[in-house]
C-alpha cells in the first residue's frame, strides 16, 4: 500500500503540470501508468482509452510485473461492452472489485452483492462488470470523463502486498482520472490544430506552387527556372550548414523554399515585350525589369503566410559590394536567403536558354560565380556552390 509518507496533493500538482507540457496523449497516458505502478506499488496498471477513429475503446496501455501485463491493443471494447456500458449509465467515481462485491465512490457504499438484485434491473450487468474485471488483472477501474464523455479508463490492479486500497488513494486516482480526461481533450484539440495546420500549410504550398507556374506561363524561355533555383537553393544551404557556415533557424528551408519558387513573382507586373524580348534591353526597359523585385514583395505583403519569404524576393538582386538593387544592401545586411537566392539564380540564368542566348557550360557558371565572389556574391553561398559543382552534386 502507499505509505503514510506520500503527499497525495503534491503528486497530483506534479502529474498535473507534466500533462500540461506533453501533448502527444498516448506517451502521457504511459508515463502516468508507469508512475502508478511505482507509486501505489501495484502489480499492474492499464489504461484502456477512447480510440475516435475507431469509436471504439482500446486497452491501449499496461504496466507491471510479468505476467500481469496485458498485450496492448490486444482487446478492443464496443460500446456495448459491460465496462463500457456501465460508465455510461452510471457515472460512478470508480468501481471496487473484491471476491463477494462490487463497490462504488465509497468503499462502503455497496452496489451489488450476490445476493442483491441491482437497482433499476442493473444486476446483470454488474455481475457482468464483476466478472470481467480479474480477466484484466484488476481490482478497480476509474473512468475519466470529460464533460459527460467517456475518454478513458484506468485499471488498477492488485498491491503487491496485496492490501486493499485506501479510500484516500481512490480519491487520488479519481482527481488524477479527472485530470486525465481534461489532458486528453486538450491533446486531442492540439491533434486537431496540427491537422488544420498541416491542411493549410499544405494549401499555402500548392498555391505558392501555382503562382510559380505562373510567372513560367508568362515568360516561355525560364520554363523549370524556378524549380530549378529552388532545388539549387535548398543544396547550397544544406551544404553550408553542413561545414558549419549557416545555421539554420527554424523554418529557414521553408522559407527559402518558397522564396526560390517566387523569387521572380514580381514578373507577372513586367510587359511580355520586354521578358521575352531577343535583344538586348534598353535602358529604361531594364530599369521596368528590375522594379519585378519590388514588385514581387508587393504581391506577397499582404499575405501573413509569405512573411519570412518576402525578403528574399525583394533582395536577391542586391550585391555583396553594395551595387545591386532595390536597396543597395552591403554584405552581411542582405538577408542571408536572398544571398543564397542571388547565387542559384545567377547560376542557372547561365547555364540555361536565355532570349538572348544559347545555355553556357556549368564551368563556365562557376567561373563567373567564383570571380565575383565577395563583390556581387556572398562569399559563403558561393563557396557552397562550388563544393557542391566539385562534388558532381549540380
């Protein structure tokens, strides 16, 4: 039995505060089984717990002593199973199994003995209940309910020294099953949160995807540029981060995922007579091509999705040395995606059909990359580029 010593408050406080940090439900439930092995010193503990997918009741979870143990997910429960039924008819606290009597919310408060009739023609199912209870190796369940529904269902088996449990350990374990109920639910809302999330995420990438596609059905000759600028920007920071050059805060690939996919959206603003014209710009044709920067950030700005995206598109023409555009940004004040992007995108602008020319050899791009190092290009995106060219990765 739990000694004298133990602070029935304090555990609850403790396993409490340990639900509100771990929201996958499942690992919670089995490090509370775990904890009440230990604590209570049963020779097993289970949970059987509320699968939705399934509407069905799994005994998900069971700890103790060899031979105690009951495979999990072994046995699943129908809501017309006895230990199912008999929680939703009956909202008792808990349930007591002893060899002549089943016990509820109080251990003297009797509801079926063999040679009682259960109120209200329940007695079958008690005996029901009675019966099933040893085959899970247990001498009380206690159901955790959230507002009226049941979540889950914790057994208790045996102490090893084999005393009964106190009535001040079955309040115990009916606050902790009252806590269990509200964790799960909130589990269960962050599962839902997560769903939406990835939903809408995944939204947000095919349309970013199909605005891609749209900045190629208007300029016939970069058809595969943008994909192929992504692919180019996600090795060059891989590499980098691999030879410790970059480290990469959380979302910095998706970001420059969707900044290379869109690097050039701003495009769409540009006339078709001057993004597919076969001779060389004039000048207040190039000074039109090279607002599409600007422009592109314009079209994502009001998109709360776009945010860490929008840098890389307005400043992936700007210059280590400061002589680039829109904002003349200097070394290390160009967002460090828009450096990448200015790399893999000069890079491919070279070794693919342009409108004014035919494709170069990549050696011919690595070369040009290489002498403007440190003056149009970042030293270490470019360096990043050329390891992976050296390696045969590009």
């Amino acid at each position: 039995m739990l000694t004298a010593k133990i602070d029935y408050k304090k555990e609850l406080e403790a396993a409490s505060k340990g639900m509100i940090m771990i929201h996958d439900h499942v690992l919670l439930m089995k490090l509370l089984v775990r904890m009440l092995v230990r604590k209570a010193n049963l020779r097993h503990a289970g949970m059987i717990l509320y699968e939705p997918s399934k509407d069905a009741y799994v005994l998900s979870i069971s700890r103790g002593e060899s031979g105690e143990k009951i495979p999990e997910n072994f046995i699943r429960f129908e809501r017309s199973h006895p230990l199912i039924r008999i929680f939703f008819e009956k909202e008792y606290k808990y349930l007591i199994s002893t060899r002549h009597a089943l016990l509820a919310e109080d251990l003297n408060k009797l509801i079926w003995r063999e040679s009682v009739i259960g109120v209200n023609g329940t007695r079958d199912l008690l005996l029901q209940v009675s019966e099933q209870m040893p085959m899970l190796n247990s001498v009380a369940c206690v159901p955790a309910f959230y507002q009226h529904q049941l979540l889950a269902i914790l057994l208790l088996g045996q102490k090893k020294d084999e005393s009964r449990l106190e009535q001040e350990e079955l309040d115990f374990f009916s606050a902790l099953a009252s806590d269990v109920a509200m964790a799960m639910r909130n589990a269960q809302l962050f599962e839902d949160l997560k769903r939406e999330v990835e939903r809408s995420r995944n939204q947000f990438i095919q349309t970013t995807i199909a605005l891609g596609s749209a900045i190629e059905a208007k300029d016939n000759y970069t058809h595969g540029h943008t994909e192929r600028v992504t692919k180019y920007c996600l090795s060059i920071a891989r590499r980098m981060v691999a030879v410790g050059m970059l480290e990469a805060p959380p979302k910095f690939y998706e970001n420059l995922y969707i900044s290379g996919l869109l690097h050039d959206i701003g495009k769409i603003a540009i006339p078709e007579a001057i993004l597919t014209k076969r001779d060389k710009l004039t000048d207040e044709e190039f000074a039109v091509m090279r607002t599409h920067s600007v422009r592109g950030a314009e079209i994502l700005a009001p998109v709360r999705d776009f945010d860490g995206c929008t840098a890389g598109v307005r400043h992936h023409h700007e210059h280590f040395d400061g002589s680039g555009y829109p904002d003349g940004l200097k070394g290390e004040e160009i967002p460090m995606i828009a450096a990448i992007i200015a790399v893999a995108d000069t890079f491919d602008a070279i070794t693919t059909d342009r409108p004014y020319r035919q494709a170069l050899p990549k050696e011919h791009a690595i070369g040009e990359i290489r002498k403007y190092s440190g003056v149009w290009f970042h030293p270490d995106a470019t360096k990043a580029l050329i390891d992976l060219y050296e390696q045969g990765q590009i």
